[in-house]
C-alpha cells in the first residue's frame, strides 16, 4: 500500500466529512461507473506507468468535491450549472460549461433502501484465498474480499437479504437468500476458499438468476462482484460481460463491481459499471476496504436518479468539441445530448463537463441553457432547467470563470486526458510521451496555483511522479498480482 494513496484516502474522507458540516446543509450526488483513480495511483507508486483504461475522467471527478453554488436545494437531485474558459489540451481557446450534482437529504432522518443482495465471489487462484501461500507485505484479492463482504453484511438488518454464489473451477451457491443476521452467513463467508480457474462467466449467470427470481419486496436488487477482473473460462471480454450486466439492468438488477489488486482487467470492469445502476470501485488492501466503508456506505448502493439525459444545444458561435465525466462519453463530434446511467448519492458533489470550441478561436462571452431528464428510482419522470453565463473576463493566462469550481473541474479532467494522451503513446514512442507528459505536468501545476485549492497538490505530485517514471524508461507491464 502506498503513502501516497493513504493521503488520498484521508483527503477524500477529510473533504467529505467537512462537506456534509457546511452551512449550504446539501449532501452529494455523483454519476455512477468507475468511481476512483485507484488502479493509476497504484501503480504508479509501484513504479510502473499505468495503460490508458487506467486513466478515468469520472473516477477522478468522484474523488473531489467539485459542487456549485446556486439556489437552495429542494430535491432529491439538484442539478446546476456555471461556464469558464481557458485553453484546452491542445493550447487553443475553449469555453467550458459544468453541470453540478448535489441532493438534498437529511442525514438524521435519512434511510437507506434496502436491498436484495447476491454476493459474486471469484475464489480462483488468482485472488489468492490461502494467504499463508503469500508474503507478509502484499495483501491478496481474496483477503480483501473477505474484509470487505464481511464489512458490508455487518452492515445489512433484517429487512436485506443476501446470499453468496462463488466461480472458479466450479459454479457453486454456498449460502441461499437468507436475513444478514443469520449465524449462516458469517459461517459462509468464513468458508471461503480456493476453486481453480476463473469462470466469471458462470458465475455471472448464476447470481443473475437468483437476483431474477427473488422476491422480497426490497426496494433494491443489487450484484456485488468481488473480483480480480481476469476471467479465463468462458466469456472473457469486455464486451461480453457488458451486454451481461446490461440484460441485468433492464431486468433492474444493479451491479457493484469491487475489483481487488493491480491485476484487475480495467476494461472489464468498464464495460460492466457505466450501464444503469452499476458503479466499480478499486481496492489494494484491506485499510482500502474500511476507508471505501466510511467513505461510501450505504451511498454506494443508493441511486437516487436513473437514465440521466444532458441536453444543451452550444451557444452561437460555439461547437460541442468534447464531454469529460459522462461514463463511455465519445469524444469528436458529439450531440447536444449527452446520457448517464445512474446518479447515487455520495459524500462529495459530482460534476459533469461540456467542452466548446470556439467558431472564431476567441473564447468570448456566452450564455448556455440547456434541459436535463432523469427518473426517480420509484420511476418518476423529472425534469431541470440549467443555465450558466460567462462574461468574457479572462486573467493573464486566458482563464476566467463564473465559479471556482468550474476551474477546478476543468483543470482536472485536463490532466487525466492529457495523462492518458501521453501513456498511449508511451511503449511506442517515450520522446514524445516524455513531451506531452512535461506539458501536462506544467500546465496542470500553474492550474493548481492560481485555483489555491486544498485538493489539488496530491493531483499535482502524481503528475510529476508519472512524468519521472518515463523520463526513467519505468515499464508499462509487470507481473499483475505483485508478488
């Protein structure tokens, strides 16, 4: 485990906690899939230089408090906007528009939904179930897991239900639905143990299953996968496994994906936490698990908006050049609406980002208005109206903003697009992405001076790490389990 990340993770818990103290007396709200920059931290302070899938623009936004100011909350959902500009990755002038995401819930009279909960459990080789088989400084996958599901069900009453599918060589159900209070459960996940190969595949289909045939009135049916993301035995693609989680969702089955250790397949676990009422967090030790636990229970398995749709046509004289903290967002041409799956509530206010290209090369003043849909989780239709304006002000390097926030989040989605800019590039040519690295780095640096935001220095010493590890010639492979 790193220092490094150990800063993070007091970071992340230090801003939230002081979050939900602050006068505005609002509580957070981000777009659900990938919810960290964990794989990239860690295996940069491992020494290695992270490929590009580990580079994620919302897991960054999710690690920050990035909320605007605006009238008083009065929703589940509360959605705002404000505009800036600055350059952009390339050096040229562009506007920015953000969208903000909060919510309104009373902490001391707020109620988690319960849930149906089917715990997928990898038990191959891989996760490493024997820990005496391992050295005493690298934590396994399974014993991780272990930690973590036994965190979550001393967590769940009497109105849950859980039970435990487990895949390696063999499919197998080792607890049926059953209340988290009884002796069976703690007995099971004790149990654990080592099956062989990985066949995700199988037991993916088993737990959909059982999530398809419960019936106790929850108010939420959720997956939990508790995996190194390496399947090898039947299906083993990103895409497959997408269009499983996907058949899920529209049954609304959700899906959380706790992907355990740098040997976790990225694109996986991707493809299976952008779709609706999915979300994935990375974990690397057990210490990981309870900070995930204070951080993000029960917030991580309550959705509060489904099928979010951003509609803002650009304003005259602007294109729609790029959209950051959308999961699975194109890049190039894109339409004026752009969708998230699931927004849930978290302890850090969320953040979307529109990127518009200027017609005449001049970022001038511009009003931006737009639309944007969702339903409750009980199926309700909503819908808000945003609008943000920006005066044309700019400072001496080309920025200027109608919020603070909308700097820092512009600033943000920069760096992790321009580091996973210079990691593709990185195998092939280290010249080049030693250049763009250095350029990232800089204008990321001069960013975090001139926005004086408490958050943004730990941002900064992870560029100027990543940027030595090429100038080093580190390598970008490495044994995936660490040991």
């Amino acid at each position: 485990m790193s220092n490094h990340r150990f800063a993070l993770s007091a970071l992340a818990l230090f801003t939230g906690c002081h979050d939900m103290g602050m006068s505005s007396g609002e509580f957070g709200a981000t777009q659900g899939g990938v919810q960290d920059m964990g794989l990239a931290r860690e295996m940069i302070a491992d020494g290695f230089v992270p490929p590009p899938e580990a580079f994620v623009v919302e897991g960054m936004f999710s690690e920050h408090d990035l909320g605007l100011e605006g009238d008083a909350c009065s929703t589940l959902l509360c959605l705002r906007a404000a505009a800036g500009a600055a350059h952009d990755g390339d050096d040229l002038p562009a506007g920015f528009v953000q969208v903000g995401m909060s919510s309104n819930i009373d902490l001391d009279t707020y109620t988690r939904p319960s849930v149906t909960l089917v715990a997928v459990v990898d038990v191959s080789g891989s996760m490493g179930w024997d820990y005496s088989e391992y050295s005493d400084d690298y934590t396994t996958p399974g014993e991780i897991s272990r930690h973590l599901l036994q965190a979550i069900v001393d967590e769940l009453g009497n109105g849950d239900r859980i039970a435990i599918v487990t895949y390696g060589s063999r499919i197998r159900t080792p607890l049926d639905f059953t209340k988290p209070t009884d002796d069976d459960v703690d007995d099971a996940i004790a149990d654990l143990d080592e099956g062989g190969s990985t066949n995700m595949e199988g037991g993916m289909e088993r737990a959909y299953e059982l999530a398809r045939d419960a019936d106790f009135g929850t108010d939420e049916v959720r997956l939990a996968l508790f995996t190194d993301v390496q399947p090898n035995v039947g299906m083993t693609g990103a895409s497959e496994f997408e269009q499983m989680a996907e058949d899920g969702a529209e049954d609304g089955i959700g899906l959380t994906v706790f992907a355990m250790g740098v040997g976790m397949g990225q694109e996986v676990m991707l493809g299976m936490s952008h779709l609706r009422g999915g979300n994935a967090f990375s974990l690397f030790d057990t210490e990981d698990a309870d900070d995930l636990m204070a951080d993000s229970w029960p917030w991580m398995f309550a959705p509060i908006a489904y099928d979010l749709v951003v509609s803002i046509e650009p304003p005259a004289g602007f294109t729609l050049e790029r959209a950051y903290g959308f999961p699975v967002a194109t890049s190039g041409a894109l339409t004026p609406e752009l969708d998230v799956a699931t927004v849930f509530l978290s302890r850090r206010k969320g953040a979307m980002l529109l990127q518009l290209t200027p017609d005449d090369g001049e970022a001038t003043a511009f009003d931006v208005a737009g639309t944007i849909a969702y339903t409750n989780p009980n199926g309700t239709p909503k819908t808000a109206e945003v609008q943000a304006s920006f005066d044309g002000t700019l400072d001496e390097r080309g920025q200027g903003w109608e919020q603070h926030s909308v700097g820092r989040t512009a600033a943000l989605a920069l760096l992790v697009d321009g580091m996973k800019g210079a990691v593709s590039v990185y195998q092939n040519d280290q010249v080049a992405a030693v250049t763009t690295m250095t350029a990232v780095h800089d204008r990321f640096a001069a960013d975090a001076l001139v926005l004086d935001d408490k958050d943004l220095p730990v941002e900064v010493q992870l560029a100027a790490e990543l940027l030595e590890l090429m100038e080093a010639g580190a390598p970008q492979e490495q044994d995936l389990y660490g040991y």
